[in-house]
C-alpha cells in the first residue's frame, strides 16, 4: 500500500516571476465541461503506457523509478474540477495505489499517491476536486480525503471504531499508541512478497502529541505468511532512530528477525527532543505467503 508517501511538495515555478503557475483548470459551466481532459484544450483525454514511459497526446512522462510497486497501467481521472493521470498499482487483495499527476506547464507532474483500498466505487469523487476513501480493519473504520494542493497531494484523515487485534485480517500491520488508545496505521513491507522483493518502504504514522517524548510502535502478523524483517527505524524529521533493544532490525545487514503466523512485536522509539508533527516508520524487508503466489 508501499503509502505511501502522500504528499510530495515540487517546485513548479512559472517562466517568469518564479510564482506556481496554476493547474490546467476544467470546472465551466456544465456544458463547457469535458470530462477526462486533462490539458484543459476541451478534448477528452487517454493515457497510454508502452516501455516505461507514459504518452498523453504529444506530452511523455517516464514512470517514477520509486514506485515499490508493481505497475498495472494507467488512465486519466476526471475529478470535476480538473483531470489527473494516475499510475495504477497492480491489485493484490484489497490494495491499490495510484501515483498521481497533475498537468502544469505544458507537462505532467508527479504530485503524491493515493490509497485507495479497493476499485473506484459510487461517491468516491463527488466532482468537486476531492477523492474520497473508506476502509477499515481491527474494528476501526478509516475515511480519508485527498486533495491536490500546490502541487501536492493533501490528505484529511478521520478515524472511528475502537481497535481490537482479534478482528485484524491482513499483515503485517502496523499499529501505534496513542493518547486515545491504540489506533491500526496501514501495512509494513506492503506489496513486498518473496525474498527477490525485499526493500525498504515507508508508512507516515499519526502525529505525535506535544510533548510527546516515546512512540511505541506494534508490529503483527495474522495471515498464512512469514515476515523477514532486516531493519526498522523512525524518521523524526530527517532523524532516523532505531527502536530500544532492536536485536536483529537495528541494520538491514541480511539477518532477519522473523514473525511467524499470529506473532506480534512492539517496539519502543525515543523522540527527539523538540520534534513536531508526523513520524515516518520505514521497514526493510519482506513476506512470504505459505500458498504459491497468484501472479500479478
């Protein structure tokens, strides 16, 4: 769900006055409005993929080299006020990640991901520029907002449920401690299945509350597969911090702690004093389902 990384400032500077320079715009009167173009030339759009590289018209973008994920193509989203060309993750069970990108300039550029769990259902984008996703797992029910802000993709982020490990039915799974009790994040190594796949990803965790000074961190494995995990750390604003007593995941150095079925682990992060905001776990490793893989 590698999530995600969700927002990705650029700087898009215009030509002359090193000012931004806005997003083709496509929200006129009904009658003006032409779904699906992206360029703003009122002509429907269509996005292609050959050789890594994607075409729209006469506009070409090669694929991010840090997707850390499997591409499954791509196409071009009408979102009411203007159209995007997201790069789809392939499906695995309910996972799937777009890499958003946004026309600026006379050329396309990568602005953030989505999580959007599953296919595109009914009122997922309701036309005014909004993407909208629900989701939920270990009896918490997660609905987040994504908006496309200067030239980044924004999201709000409202969590309700109270979290129970016994009802949690993928892995491995991250979950924190929090003021309110422990609240479920998304996925660690995401996607990573099979030793050929081990990598590092990242996974922006909650904000911290001020003053905050630990970040206790639980790690847990509920499907039919082993977790290989080679290294774990939190980055605290540009500080990378390895968990107390980390044994086998201070470095990724090939010596793996591993998380059989129904394990679980928690570790304990030391905050930097002063630090604000929102931490970011990043895990390097794998999993290894017990069934053959489906291809994908």
């Amino acid at each position: 769900m590698k999530l995600s990384l969700l927002a990705v400032p650029l700087a898009l500077l215009a030509a002359c006055g090193g000012k931004s320079t806005p997003a083709v715009g496509n929200n006129g009167p009904s009658a003006a409005h032409v779904a699906d173009d992206v360029d703003g030339d009122g002509q429907a759009d269509t996005a292609t993929l050959a050789d890594g590289v994607i075409t729209l018209g006469a506009i070409t973008f090669p694929l991010p080299t840090d997707l850390g994920w499997e591409v499954a193509g791509v196409k071009v989203v009408d979102l009411g006020t203007e159209a995007v060309v997201v790069i789809e993750n392939q499906m695995i069970e309910d996972d799937l990640t777009w890499r958003v990108l946004q026309f600026r300039d006379g050329a396309l550029h990568d602005v953030g991901e989505v999580f959007h769990g599953n296919d595109v259902q009914a009122g997922s984008m309701p036309g005014d520029g909004t993407i909208h996703t629900r989701g939920g797992n270990c009896g918490q029910e997660t609905t987040s907002v994504y908006r496309i802000i200067d030239g980044r993709v924004a999201r709000d982020t409202k969590t309700t449920g109270t979290y129970d490990d016994s009802q949690c039915a993928a892995c491995p799974y991250v979950a924190v401690d929090t003021t309110a009790g422990a609240v479920f994040v998304g996925e660690s190594l995401r996607n990573l299945a099979g030793a050929h796949r081990a990598t590092e990803d990242a996974l922006t965790l909650p904000a911290l509350a001020p003053g905050q000074r630990e970040l206790v961190v639980h790690l847990f494995e509920t499907k039919p597969e082993t977790t290989y995990l080679d290294g774990l750390a939190v980055d605290f604003g540009g500080v990378r911090v390895a968990p107390r007593d980390c044994g086998a995941v201070c470095t990724a150095d090939g010596a793996a702690e591993v998380f059989a079925l129904g394990e679980r682990r928690r570790f304990v992060f030391d905050v930097p004093a002063g630090f604000t905001g929102a931490p970011v776990l990043y895990a390097h490793g794998y999993y290894q389902p017990f069934a053959p893989m489906v291809a994908r």
